[in-house]
C-alpha cells in the first residue's frame, strides 16, 4: 500500500488583476501575502495553508485557488 500525499490547494494571484488594494493581505490568518512592490499581491506557498479568505475577500476576484 502507498502512502498518499494530501495535496492542499494554494492561492495564486493573477497579477494582471490585482488592484495591490491589500485586503488579501490584511485577512490572511497566515501571514502569506505580501504587496511586491506596491503593484501586486505575492503568495509565500510555504505559508499558505489554504483557507481561501484571500480570494474570498478579494474586490478584483484575482486570486484563484489551485493545487500547486
Ligand atoms: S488561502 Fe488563506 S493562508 Fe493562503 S494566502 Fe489566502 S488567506 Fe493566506
Ligand atoms: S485583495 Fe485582490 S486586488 Fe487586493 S491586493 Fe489582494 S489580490 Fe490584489
């Protein structure tokens, strides 16, 4: 028998829709977005946990949630 491996799915921004508004950043439970450079929203996938608020909360509806 193997052993699966869960895999959790990642939020991803799409960047050309992002607003850089920082709602994303502001409602993540695990510090994992941060604005680059004042223009968009980055995901540290090590972070992550998955819980989607970010694209929940997202007014640009730029992040998608994926299995990275
Ligand atoms: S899915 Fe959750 S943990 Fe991951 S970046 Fe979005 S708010 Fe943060
Ligand atoms: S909430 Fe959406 S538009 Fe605002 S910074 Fe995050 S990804 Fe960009």
């Amino acid at each position: 028998m193997t052993a699966s491996v869960k895999k959790r799915k990642k939020a991803k921004v799409l960047r050309e829709d992002c607003v850089a508004c920082g709602a994303c950043v502001n409602v993540c439970p695990a510090a994992a977005v941060i604005i680059h450079k004042g223009i968009w929203a980055d995901v540290d996938h090590d972070r992550c946990i998955g819980c989607s608020k970010c694209a929940a909360i997202c007014p640009a509806s730029a992040i998608r949630m994926e299995i990275s």
